[in-house]
C-alpha cells in the first residue's frame, strides 16, 4: 500500500490534464476552447499551489510526517499546469505576439501578477532535485520561500481578473492567507517558546 | 407567439443572392433616420474581398425547444459578408449572470425563466405611457433582419443574425417629450426562476441606458430572434435590445422597462465598477479596459485573434453621435 501510495497521488495529479486532453480532442470544450484551456490550466495551478502549502501546516497539526514525502511532486505539478497556463496564453491566445505579451505584462496588472507568480516558480522547478537540495544546504528552504509569493501573485491574478469579484477568487484569497497565516502563527510560537526554554535556563 | 401570416422565412432564402458579393457590408436603413444621423448614403457598400455570406458554412439554424419560426421578416436590413456564427455557438457561449457567471451556465439555467406572457412597461417623459403585452409591442412593426457584429467587453465576438425591429420606431409610439434626453432599460427581476439575482454580483435588477439620440438611431434595435426563430432564454428572450457598436453588456436582455428619464441613468456595471465601464462603452480599439487590452478580439470559432473595429465597424453610421467628445474621457 505504501508502495502504491506515489503512483496514485500522481495519476491523480495528472487527471485533470488528462481529461482536458480528452476534452479537447473529443470536442467537448466550448465554444472559445482557447479560453477553457486557459481558465482550466490555471485554477488546476491555484489548486497545486494551495495543496502544496497545505502540507507543511497539515504535518504539524497531525503529525503526520510522512506527507513530506509528496510535496516535492505536487509542487512541480503546480509548475506543470502553471507552465500549461503560460503556454496556452503565449502559444495559443496570443500566437507568439510578443510585442504583445510584453506589453501585457508590463501594462495589466493582472497578467504582470500571473507573470510574477510563474516566474517565482521557475527556480523552485529547477532546484526541486536532490542534488540541488544537497548543494544548497540551508539556503534551499531559503530559496523556496519563494512559493509564498508565487502564490500571493496567484491568488491577485485571480482576483483582478475576474470583472466581479465574488465567489471562488474570494475563497482561494482566504486559504492561502490561512495556510500563511498558519506559519506565521507557528513561528511566533516557536520563538516565544525558545523564549521560555532560555528563561528557563 | 407572433402571428404567423406567411410560410417561415427559411435561412437559405435570405442569403446567398450573387448581387451582394464582393460587398463587406450591406446596410439599408430607413432613410430619414439614416440622414438625420448625417449618414447619407443609404446604400453603404464597401468594396472587400471574396464573399461567402451564406449559412451553409453553419450548422444553424435548428429549432430549438420552445422557439417559434418568426414570419414576414424583411431580409437583409443589414446584412454582412462575414461567416456568421453557428446557432450552437450563439446559444451556448453566453454572459447572462441572472442564471450564473459561467458561460454555460444561461445555456444550462435560463430555460427556467417564464417568458409568457411578457409585458413591457413603457413609461417616464412620454406622452403615451402603456403597459404593453409582447404581442401588442411587437405587432405593428416591420420585422427585420439585421446581421450585425457583437463584440463582448471581454474582447471576443460573434456574428449575429439577429430579427426585431428599430427601437425609434417603439420609441415613436410612445411620443417622449422633450425632457426624455436618456432612455433607461429594466431587465426581468425574478429571483425564484433567475437563481443569479439571489447572489451580489451586480446591483439588481439589471439596468442599463442610452442617450436619446443612440436609442433613436436606426441601428438600434429591439430583437425578437435570432435565426428566423424566436430567440432562447439565454439570449435574452423573449425581447432584448441590440447596439451594435456598443459592447455587448450594453445591449440588455429579457427587456421589462422602458423609461424615458431626464438624465444619465444609472446603469449595472457603471455602478459595480466606473472605471471599467463608461455608460458609452463604445466599441473602441484605442481605449483598454483598464485590465486587458480591447485592440484585438476573439472571434469565436476562430483561432488567431483579430483587430477590433472602431465602432465595432459601425463609425460610418454613429461616429457623428460622438462628434466633438473625447472618447477616452467617455469611454
């Protein structure tokens, strides 16, 4: 079972991919496919991003230290469906335009945001082996701090580009601030207790 | 619904006629109006390329549940040589958040609206104010066709035929006074069969409005239907308003109200965000909507974006409802 346990966070993983895929060919999308593949890469990336900061604090309320073992590969599933939700905005929405994007990015917050938030993922992807762990030592868990950016972006992105805002960018704003919002009261824990112990001392 | 006097204008009799190829686009609208507007010819034919304006290309138009064919429509009041979009892609690809903010969701949800009877309330600075059965609003006019662009805010857009009538002519009816300068507009408010209006999203009922003289062009028109059919829930029936060189939200769906008012109405998005939507709204390639660009559009059933028009190509016969204003500063 435990064996099994990888394989199956990763099939789940993909699943969503997968059956956009499908979609996709099958001509199942709507009629703007452009746009389903779009919104639907970049919520998947919001969700990737959210289970993945969800680890840390749910190791620490339950105990269960083995979920460690899975945030490395649902991380780079975040940068898969964020590098799908790039390519689809780069390739298929705007066809290589880059006057276009550049403009974009500089001029429209939001997509400056999403640009930011992706950005900020590219290091952590290419930094996510073991080798990369081992070399940079202290600075590593440094360095991936940066996760908390990139989804603070995220989250902006998707309030500042729905024309309402209600609902799901709303509610995906309110769990990433908890989950930091969680570390942050971890933290003052932490000191106020290593506080004690020199008191103590 | 309409009484139905001749045999169903079928979609094949209305296009394909070789007198209007190699011509972009075709208008013919009532000729007073046409030249009170300053726009002249009331024969407007640019030369363009290769045309290919016929529905064949489409998989329109099927009758769908709950749709009547529309009789005695007067073809091609205006008409265009671009591919018209099919009826799947009008009726599935919809923004009407009284039934949900997904594109789908009007689609899926809208059936649930009632929309006979259907009354509409004509009222404010007017001579004859009335509460109107459709039927009754309907009747005395000419039906007419008009295949015009819609070009959504969001930056796609459609190619739309549309059946209705110019609003001047309900307008007309009415004999506003001389204090009527706007005209206001009132969507259906029903929250027991519009699920969307029980959520903030918008300030409801949803409302919009036009300056006299935009309500009084011969462009604008109250439509019926779409396809030679009565038009589906998800697009606004049983009667919407239609401006074609507006963006889409301007031109308000499951019409209930009329209202001629004194001054700028107040209008739903204006009021959940003013610095995104004006009450003009004009189509407008040189004006971004302050978080995405509107110089280029997505034609559905496309997959490279093209440029937007000014006017949504329409500046021709409104241009001159603008003269003299900033655009930027009037957006």
């Amino acid at each position: 079972m435990q064996k099994l346990a990888k394989p199956i966070v990763f099939v789940l993983a993909v699943a969503p991919f997968l059956w956009l895929a499908f979609r996709a060919y099958s001509g199942r999308l709507s009629v703007n496919p452009i746009e389903d593949i779009t919104l639907t890469t970049g919520i998947w990336t919001l969700r990737f991003l959210v289970i993945t900061l969800a680890v840390t604090p749910l190791r620490r309320i339950t105990g269960w230290n083995r979920l460690i073992q899975y945030r490395r590969m649902l991380g780079l599933f975040a940068f898969f469906y964020a590098t799908l939700h790039v390519a689809t905005y780069v390739v298929l929405d705007l066809f290589f335009a880059w006057d276009l994007i550049l403009a974009d990015v500089l001029k429209r917050p939001f997509i400056t945001a999403g640009m930011v938030a992706f950005v900020a993922m590219v290091p952590l992807a290419l930094t996510s082996t073991r080798g990369w762990i081992r070399r940079l030592g202290r600075r590593w868990q440094l360095l991936h701090r940066l996760i908390y950016l990139s989804a603070i972006a995220a989250v902006v992105h998707y309030l500042w580009k729905v024309k309402v805002v209600v609902g799901s960018p709303v509610y995906y704003a309110a769990i990433v601030a908890a989950l930091l919002l969680f570390r942050i009261a971890w933290m003052w824990r932490a000191r106020r207790r290593s506080a004690l112990q020199a008191a103590d001392a | 619904m309409l009484i139905r006097t001749t045999p169903p204008m079928r979609a094949s009799e209305i296009t394909d006629e070789p007198v209007y190829l190699r011509r972009r686009e075709f208008i013919r609208l009532a000729g007073s109006a046409a030249v009170a507007v300053g726009a002249a010819p009331l024969l407007q034919a640019c030369a363009g390329g290769d045309v290919s304006a016929d529905f064949a290309g489409t998989d329109g138009p099927a009758v769908a549940a709950g749709q009547t064919p529309l009789t005695n429509v007067k073809p091609k009041v205006v008409t265009t040589d671009e591919k018209l979009n099919t009826f799947n892609e009008i009726t599935s690809y919809n923004n009407f958040y009284e039934f949900g903010q997904g594109k789908d969701d009007p689609q899926r949800y809208a059936g649930r609206m009632t929309t006979s009877p259907w009354k509409v309330q004509i009222d404010g600075h007017c001579n004859k104010p009335a509460e109107y059965h459709l039927e009754d609003l309907i009747r005395p006019h000419q039906l007419e066709e008009r295949i015009y662009r819609l070009r959504c805010v969001e930056a796609w857009s459609m190619v739309i035929p549309w059946v209705g009538i110019p609003l001047a002519d309900i307008i007309k009816r009415a004999e506003p006074t001389s204090k009527a300068t706007f005209v206001a507009f009132t969507t259906l408010y029903r929250p027991k069969e519009m699920f969307g209006l029980n959520e903030p999203v918008l300030d409801w009922p949803y409302t919009e409005g036009l300056r006299m003289d935009e309500a009084m062009h011969p462009l604008t028109i109250l439509s019926v239907g779409l396809y030679g059919q009565t038009l589906m829930n998800q697009n606004g029936a049983p009667i919407r308003l239609v401006v074609p060189w507006k963006y889409g939200f301007k031109s308000i769906k499951s019409l209930v109200r009329i209202q001629f008012v004194d001054r700028m109405p107040q209008t739903a998005w204006n009021k959940s965000n003013p610095r995104e939507y004006g009450f003009y709204s004009n189509v407008n390639p040189e004006v971004d909507h302050p978080r995405w660009t509107q110089a280029t559009e997505r034609r559905i059933g496309e997959f490279r974006r093209r440029p937007t028009l000014m006017f949504n190509g329409y500046g021709d016969e409104v241009a001159s409802l603008y003269a003299g204003m900033d655009l930027r500063k009037d957006y």
